[in-house]
C-alpha cells in the first residue's frame, strides 16, 4: 500500500512539474541584455548557465541563528543537491525566464541557489514576497526581479522526500 502512495505521490510531481514546465516555456520570454548584465556581475552568468552543481536551500529570512549553517548571512532551515542535469537545467531556465523588471523595497528570502562549475561558485539569494534576487560572485554582487511563477516550483522540489 505504501508503494502505491509513492507512486502516486511521484505521478502528481511529475505531472505538477510537467505542467509548470509548459507554462514557463509558452508564457515567458528571455530577459534581455540589459536585465542578464544586472543580475550577474562579471563573468557569473557563464558559471550559471555551464555549472553542474546545483543546491536549492530554504532559508529564515528574520534571524541568523549562531549554531546553524547560513547562506549569505540567513539562516538555512533545509538543502537539497540537484543532481539530475536535466532538472538543474529545468531550474535554471524557469529562473532565467522568470526574471522582471518589477523592483520593491522588501527583502526576505526564503531561498536560495547555488551554482558551481567545480572551479568557481554563483550564490542566488530569492525572496518571493517582494520579487527580488541578489547574486553574489567572487566580490560582486547583482540584483534582480523574478516573478512568482518559479516559487511553487522551488518549494516543491524542497518539500520532496527524495529530490529529482
């Protein structure tokens, strides 16, 4: 009985995503030139697009807890390794194709991604509640806007037992 749970379980996933996946790909367009040079100071987007180690946190935005790991100053309350190449470069596009020109003040991520090449890293930090994203590459930081279409699809993978 438990098998059949997991395997429904995984059919509505897979069938969620699938439908998220379609979404993006018919409703959203490429950012342009100008909003790429924004968000990734230096040479990072190379490291984005061409990483192939890939971690999704989630992350307390309120408070910075001494005796748990942190990204970028928050607090990580859970992590999950993206091995599968084809689902970091489904997370990667959704987040490309996500990104906006919408700007607000707030600032309280929830989430967070970091890329590796094996040589260099990229770290994202996102806060769905404003829209807003900031990079951080060797000494540099970017920032952004991202739309919400990609928060379902960032806590769904976080709240998979065992991740794609």
């Amino acid at each position: 009985m438990k098998r059949l749970h997991k395997i429904v379980f995984y059919t509505f996933l897979v069938s969620t995503i699938s439908i998220l996946a379609f979404a993006f790909w018919i409703f959203s367009e490429e950012p342009n030139k100008e909003q790429i040079a924004k968000a990734f100071p230096l040479d990072s987007y190379q490291v984005f697009t061409k990483g192939k180690n890939v971690t999704l946190y989630f992350l307390e935005p309120s408070q910075k807890n001494q005796k748990k790991e942190t990204f970028h100053k928050y607090t990580v309350l859970e992590k999950t390794e993206i091995k599968e190449k084809s689902f970091q470069s489904f997370l990667k596009n959704s987040f490309i194709k996500s990104i906006t020109n919408k700007e607000s003040k707030c600032f309280n991520p929830r989430h967070g991604l970091r890329i590796s090449d094996g040589k260099q890293k990229l770290d994202i930090i996102i806060c769905f509640e404003c829209s807003n994203f900031k990079t951080y590459y060797k000494d540099k930081e970017g920032f952004g806007s991202i739309n919400e279409d990609t928060k379902t699809l960032f806590s769904n993978v976080l709240e998979t037992p065992e991740s794609p």
